[in-house]
C-alpha cells in the first residue's frame, strides 16, 4: 500500500493552457564582445549625423527660417505632390499587390521583380526613365503632347508621378505581404453567398487588410515627401513649381547652410513621426 500525501495535483487552468508553453527570459545581457563593439560602432554610425544635425542646428534663428517665403512653399509643395503621389499609388498600387498575392499567372515572379525594381534603381536613373517615357519626345509623352497638348516634364504633375514611381512599391509590397497573411477563405465564403469577387474584394478583404495598406500608405507617403533624384532629373528645380523640400535642402546649402540645416530638421522630424506611427504595427509583427 502506498501512503496518500493527502494533496493532489491541480490542472492546469484554461488560461495556462490557452497561454501555451512560456518563453525563457533572458537572464543578463551576455553578448559576447566581438559582437558588441561592432554593434556600437554601427549604431554610433547611423546616430552621430542625426546627432550633429540637432547639435549644429540654429535654434535661436530657426523661427525666422522656417518662417520665410521659399520654405513655407517648398513645404506646401512637398505635402501636396506627397499626398498625391500617396492617392495614385492606392489607386493603382493596392489592386497590383492583390494581382500579386491572389492570382497566379505566367511570369509572376517577373512581375514581382520589376514592381520592386524602383527600390533598389538609382533615383536618377529613374529620372531619365520617366524622362524617356514621357517627354515630349518620350515613347508615351509624344502621343500626349500631339493629341491632348499635356507635358509632363518639369511640372507639378511631373513631381507627382516621380515621387509616385519611387514610392508605390512601398505600398505594394506592404499590401502584397497582409493579403498573404490574411485567408482567402473568407472572399471564398462570400462568392459562395452569392457576392461577386469585386463586392468580396470591397466588402470583405479591404477591411481585413487595412492595417497593411495604412502602413503601406505612410511609407508611400514619407518615401514621396524625401524623393530628390529622380524629381530634380524629371521635373527640375523650379521655386513654387517643382521645387520640394529636399531640392529647397539642396539649394540652399550651396548658399544659405543655416537654412539647409532648418529645412533638414523638419524632414527629421516628419520622419520620426512616421517612425512612431508605425511602431505599434512593427510590434505586433515582432
């Protein structure tokens, strides 16, 4: 016979079982140094610039900087032509990134390929691309130009479709990556209710993928307020025209650097507050 310890052990409640097995904690901080020290000298790196930019700013002028003329229509500017280049990259770039994600064809992950091309070609080969394609003797522009009297070039318009082709694959990419995640089961329960794919697409998976174009939108959008290369080759310099924030950076530090400096820190500070925008999404990803 064997003697009863007169207790009994308890299950484990819903909650620990819901909760599933814990993760270890992390008991110290043990990098090993060959890691460390490279860690700091890559993160003093991308840090220091940011650092001496603050540090070397004029705060008692700033005011008067960020108050004048030029910078408040460069601002202007850059606000309109980002917001957009923003509208038209949701409006071609969210159908593209479902073309992707839902439907599978030939050449596919060509397609894929060159979306994301713009992300990795140099803003100025860009340039001459969009110049090519839709100059006045560009492959499309001739045909605007003779039939319709549109040219695009070194326009406001010009602005808009730049900062459009360097900022849609953000979005699309962004897209692309929360229709996977999400399931089709759900469009699939809706055409077999009787709705049809658009009225699932518009009723069903916009909702479910919201976030994601949210996130995708923002990075389109703060991608397009800090284009330079491909606007200044596509659409030039020109104040109150084409002239953006960062080309209104660039002028003016060949002549007025506290100015640059000014017009640096608000496009700092845009960036950031998109940073802290997207920290809650990045989080919940992690």
């Amino acid at each position: 016979m064997t003697k009863s310890t007169g207790t009994t052990p308890t299950p484990p409640g819903d909650d620990q079982v819901a909760a599933g097995p814990r993760r270890p904690r992390h008991r110290g901080l043990m990098v090993p140094v060959p890691l460390l020290v490279p860690a700091l000298i890559g993160l003093a790196f991308l840090l220091l610039p940011l650092l001496a930019l603050v540090i070397r700013a004029p705060w008692s002028g700033l005011p008067e900087q960020l108050t004048s003329p030029g910078v408040w229509q460069a601002l202007r500017l850059s606000l309109l032509c980002a917001t957009s280049a923003t509208v038209l990259s949701l409006l071609v770039g969210v159908p593209l990134a479902w073309l992707l994600a839902r439907t599978d064809f030939p050449g596919r992950g060509f397609v894929r390929a060159l979306v994301t091309l713009p992300l990795v070609l140099p803003p100025v080969v860009g340039g001459v691309a969009l110049l090519l394609a839709f100059g006045r003797n560009g492959v499309v522009g001739q045909w605007l130009d003779a039939w319709f009297g549109i040219t695009l070039p070194f326009t406001t318009t010009g602005v808009v479709l730049a900062e459009t082709f360097v900022a849609m694959p953000f979005l699309v990419i962004s897209v692309e990556g929360t229709l996977r995640a999400a399931d089709p089961r759900y469009e699939e329960a809706a055409t077999t209710l009787g709705a049809s794919r658009f009225t699932a697409f518009r009723r069903v998976t916009l909702p479910l993928i919201a976030p994601g174009i949210a996130a995708g939108a923002v990075l389109a959008w703060a991608r397009a307020l800090g284009e330079f290369g491909a606007t200044i080759t596509f659409a030039g310099n020109f104040p109150g025209r084409t002239q953006t924030m960062p080309l209104a950076v660039y002028l003016a530090l060949q002549n007025d650097p506290a100015a640059a400096i000014a017009l640096s820190l608000v496009l700092l500070a845009v960036s950031i507050a998109v940073l802290a925008g997207l920290r809650d999404r990045w989080m919940r990803a992690s």
